[in-house]
C-alpha cells in the first residue's frame, strides 16, 4: 500500500512562485509514475505534470513552460516548481502514484492541497 502526503499549499500573489511536495511511503517499490493534477472550483480535474522512474516527464497545456516536476527518489519525494503562477492556477493540487497491482495500474491520491493565486 502506498500513502501521499501533500504539502506547500498556501496563498501567492499573481507573477509568484510556489513549489509543491509529496512525500510517497508504504510499498514505494511498485510506484511507476508519479504525477500532479490540479481541480478547481465547477471544473474537472486535469493533468498538471507527470514523471515516470526513467525520469521522463509530461506536462499539461496549463504547465508548460511554467512549471517543473522533479523527484527526489533517494528521499521519495516529487517537487511541483510552479512559477509566475496566475490566478487561474487557482486549484487543489493532488498528488498521483501509478501503482503495479495484479496486471495493471492502481491510482493512489493524496488529500490535497489548495493553491491560491489572488492579489
């Protein structure tokens, strides 16, 4: 079993940087990619970035170019760097753990954090 936990949420100023973390333990051998996605108020959840073990990456349209997704592996730890956000960014960001489970995938969530863009 894997658990997330979030942290780094708060509130920034439009143009601000903001950096996210989620700390992955339990059984963090079966993780395969590790992911942000973000919800904001009426809307459905979107992909904010992700990693995989090979280090790969893959960033939603909202992201690019903005933010950057790290892992930390020796401390099993993703970092979301968020800059020059906008209040659009506004949003609770979940942390995703790609799982191997039987023949396939588990998702695993954190519990979220909010990020607030407001001046």
């Amino acid at each position: 079993q894997v658990e997330l936990v979030e942290s780094g949420g708060g509130l920034v100023q439009p143009g601000e940087s903001q950096r996210l973390s989620c700390a992955a333990s339990g059984s963090i051998f079966g993780i395969k990619v590790m992911g942000w996605y973000r919800q904001a108020p009426g809307k459905q959840r979107e992909l904010v970035a992700t990693i995989g073990n090979d280090g790969s990456t893959n960033y939603g349209d909202s992201s690019k170019g903005r933010f950057t997704i790290s892992r930390q592996n020796a401390k099993n730890t993703m970092i979301l760097q968020m800059n020059s956000l906008r209040p659009e960014d506004t949003a609770v960001y979940y942390c995703n753990a790609k799982v191997l489970s039987g023949g396939g995938y588990l998702d695993v969530w954190g519990q979220g954090t909010l990020v607030t863009v407001s001046s």
